[in-house]
C-alpha cells in the first residue's frame, strides 16, 4: 500500500509518498507560498529525479490538485494513477484531550478538531484547510489523523497539571500537552527493540530548531519538556523556553509590546538566536565558537545545561534510567552538543565514549561504553514514517472495526 504524508501549515504543505510494504519513501515534495502571489511546488523522487511546477495555489485545494499532478508525472512522479494511494495521513498539531491516539477521519472528527483551533491557532486551521480538501479532492479515499500530542497523553495528572485553580484547568483545558509526539513515539519504539528488555526507562532528546526530552517508560510518555504550547521547556533555535511568568510581563512592558507580540517574540526572536544575537543554526553558532564568539558559546552552553537538567529530573521521575536518545537534526548531527550535554553524567551510571561521538554516523549508533550501566544512543528520527506506520494500522483494521 502506498501512504501519502502530508503536513500542511498555513501556507507550506509537505508531503512523502511511502510504500508501506518495505517502509520505503518513493517521493517527497513542498507546496510553498499558499494564498500568495509566487507559489510553487517542488518535488523529488528517491532515485533523484526532480519535478517543479511555479504556480498559484489560492488555497489546500489547489495545493493538493497540485500534488496529485506531480505524483503522476511520466517523468518525475512514482506512481501512474492516484488511485494507487491507498490511503493518507495527515499530521495535526493538537488532539486536545479529545484522542488518546491516532484516528480514521470523518466528519465528527473534522468537528472536534475545529473545537481544538483554538488550542494551537498557527497550525491547526492549516491542518483543518487540508483535511478539507484531502477529502474533496480524493473522494472515497480513507484518511487519517495522527496527531504530535496523543504520545504524550498517558501522562499522568500530576506531570501535565499546572499549579492553577482546577476549575480553570477543567473550563480551559489549560494544561501540558507536550509536541513533538511522532518523533519521540517513532524513536522511543526503535530504542524499545535495540535495548530488548520487557521493561524500559528512555529519555528521548528531540533536538533541532524546535526541540523536547520525554520520559519514557515501558514504551509510555510519563512526562515531557514542552507544554501547553511548544514554547515551553528547552532554549531552542528560537523559542525562549522556561522563563518566569512574571518576567515575560516586565518584559512585555520594558519593549513596549502587546500581548500578542509577546507571545511572537518568544517563538521567535529568543532561544540561542536571542542569546547569540547571531543565529539559531548550529553549524554557524558552532563556526562562530571556534572563531572565538563568547555570546555564540554561551547560548550553546545554556541551551546544553537546560538539556543536562531535564535529563537529570527525568531520571529521577522515571526511578532511573536504561538509555539516553539523541535524534533530530541537531541530536543527530552536533558532537558537540551531544559532548556538552553529556559531560560529568557518570553519576547517572553513564560511561560516554568522547572519542566515539566525534564518529560520523549513519543510522542507530551506540556513543556509550560496553561496560556503561546506561546507553547512551544516537538514533535518526522519521516522522514520515511514523505517520504511514499509524495511518496503514489503521486503514487496515477499519473493516474489522465497521
């Protein structure tokens, strides 16, 4: 069967088509600039085969009809007929706490996703607009809705309530949510199978420009870095992270904004940007260090030492701790983040092998000593995979569930 993969957002959509047989991606494509004046689609073929098409896309139905041109395209598409997608799943930001877990899309589905909007109003109206379209564009074919919060809800009450009165948290659903979720569930399950132990104690470390640490047991989020919102949590590419309530409001005052533009600059301007006062890539913070930048080192550093401390607090939630994860692309791709973080982490019964993590690496690769008590491992995400994974479970246990 093959999977279409789409992740939509207000005005991009990404897409993989996945042959779900042998877990192979044949293609993976963007639509960039919808509603705007300059659209464009580009589009690649796992043998490196490249199609673009420079075209207006109004809205995510065009964008989709858009798609669906491009996967059968005689010179550049991998399949010759639409109708050999067998099913799609689309990635939604916010399931609220309306699904415990990915579900087949329908009109009661639809609806109380719009009921969630509010809860993640950058990302869910584009994921909504999609869905949409998806279903009338592609009539009769069945979809699915995998959403980046369901992981993380087997957290317990006391890991996902914030200290405010709970008549409030009941009326507003105010809580942690965490994000990030097919990638920590994707990864967690992969490090499950490598440690081959009936019970398990993981800290995934998703690190990229948006990152998160979860706490994982016996293949169950217990608790995880990000909240309510993504802004929560780690110093990331761009995001702020923790910050004391009361600080964001002197703040707030001190530059003169609004409420909204607060919220923005946080997301935004903030994180290792805000401290560097450079960039959010790592590779050009870690090019700035060697030059000698010590606001480059230090927004780094401070981002390393909030990781270190979510570590530390998961372990102890977790009563211990079997393997440590690194994914993402910069989990993935830094040593010297990775060195960072794990330096002075014997206490936990980590034996880091230094020389090992400066090894380019392909794959699962274990950055941990034989004799060490804890793994420590670097293992690539794939979120695409994830998503077809949830969405051909699903499609094909439908008729058992009719």
């Amino acid at each position: 069967m093959n999977i279409l993969v789409i992740n939509a957002g207000s005005s991009s959509l990404k897409y993989q088509l996945i042959d779900i047989a042998n877990e192979t991606m044949l293609l993976k494509g963007l639509c960039d600039r919808i509603g705007m004046k300059g659209g464009s689609l580009t589009q690649k073929t796992a043998d490196g085969r490249s199609f673009r098409i420079d075209e207006d896309m109004p809205t995510h139905k065009e964008a989709i009809e858009l798609v669906l041109k491009a996967l059968v395209d005689k010179e550049a598409g991998a399949i010759s007929s639409v109708s050999e997608i067998g099913a799609v799943g689309h990635r939604v930001l916010h399931s609220g706490e309306d699904f415990h877990s990915s579900v087949v899309i329908d009109d009661e589905v639809v609806r109380i996703c719009e009921k969630n909007a509010e809860l993640g109003p950058l990302h869910m109206p584009g994921n909504i607009a999609c869905i949409k379209s998806c279903r009338e564009v592609m009539p009769g074919v069945p979809m699915v809705a995998v959403f980046d919060t369901t992981f993380h809800s087997t957290m317990p009450p006391k890991a996902y309530m914030y200290g405010i009165p709970y008549s409030v948290y009941q009326q507003y659903k105010i809580r942690k949510y965490g994000f990030h979720g097919t990638s920590h569930k994707f990864v967690s399950e992969e490090a499950v199978k490598y440690l081959g132990a009936e019970h398990s104690r993981i800290i995934i470390c998703h690190l990229g420009n948006g990152s998160s640490i979860s706490a994982v047991k016996d293949g169950k989020c217990i608790d995880t870095s990000m909240g309510f919102t993504p802004l929560e949590g780690l110093i990331m590419g761009t995001r702020s992270g923790d910050i004391d309530p009361a600080a964001v409001e002197f703040l707030r005052v001190k530059l003169g904004m609004t409420p909204e533009d607060t919220v923005q600059y946080l997301n935004k301007k903030c994180g290792m940007l805000g401290i560097s006062e450079l960039d959010s890539d790592m590779r050009v913070l870690e090019k700035a260090i060697s030059e000698g930048n010590e606001k480059a080192a230090l927004a780094v550093e401070a981002a390393a030492y909030r990781i270190k401390k979510y570590i530390g607090s998961f372990a102890a939630a977790l009563g211990g701790v079997d393997a440590i994860v690194f994914t993402g692309g910069i989990g993935e791709n830094s040593s010297y983040m990775r060195r960072l973080v794990m330096e002075d982490m014997d206490y936990l019964g980590v034996v880091f092998d230094f020389e090992e993590n400066e090894k380019r690496m392909d794959g699962l690769h274990v950055l941990s000593d034989p004799e060490s008590y804890v793994k420590v491992i670097v293992l690539p995400t794939n979120e695409e995979l994830s998503i077809a994974r949830e969405t051909a479970a699903l499609v094909s246990a439908a008729p058992a569930m009719a």
